[in-house]
C-alpha cells in the first residue's frame, strides 16, 4: 500500500499537472545500498498500482511496490533544499543520500 502525506500530494499534483504525465517509482538493482529509486515520468500499465492526484498521479509496477512492502512519502522541503523522503516496511538500510534502499537481507 502506498501512502502520501500532505506535502507529497502537493508535489506530486504540481510536477505531474505541470507535465501532464504520471510519476513512476520503481526500484532497480544498484545503489550503495542494494537497490536504487528510479523515478520518471510514465504511462500506467495494467499491472501498475496507482494512486490519483488530480487528472495524474504516482504509478509503481507490482514488482517494486511487493518489494516495498507499505511505503509512505514524503516531500521534504527547506531553506537548504528539497528531497523525497521514502519509508518502506521491508526497508532494513539505505545509504546516507537516501537514493538507495538495503531490502529484507537482499543486494541487487
């Protein structure tokens, strides 16, 4: 299950009405930790969980979200800049950046 807090929803609205298209997370083999977040802008496809924001909103591919587990983000934004914050159930590390996620023991 995917959750967003207020702040996510709000990015998540202005960057995909702003391209007219769907973000993507997806999770690849690589990163310091095991696995690397992989965002892009998409089309959803059938075997794609979406959630809705607006006329667009977040897709991840059933794979990645299975991996994951429950996951909740959160846009982070302050005087010293901007990330997403990602918080996984099945997440067991990262990597101090936070653009890499260590998943149930597994390297990619």
């Amino acid at each position: 299950m995917i959750t967003l807090t207020e702040s996510a929803t709000k990015k998540l609205h202005i960057s995909c009405a702003l391209n007219k298209s769907y973000i993507r997370l997806a999770l690849r083999a690589g990163g310091c930790a095991g696995y690397s977040y992989d965002w892009s802008f998409d089309t959803p496809t059938l075997d794609d969980s979406v959630v809705k924001v607006g006329d667009y909103g977040l897709i991840i591919d059933s794979q990645s979200e299975m991996m994951l587990g429950d996951v909740s983000l959160n846009f982070i934004e302050d005087i010293f800049g901007s990330s997403w914050e990602i918080n996984s159930a099945s997440a067991n590390g990262s990597c101090g950046c936070g653009r890499s996620v260590a998943l149930g023991g597994c390297n990619g």
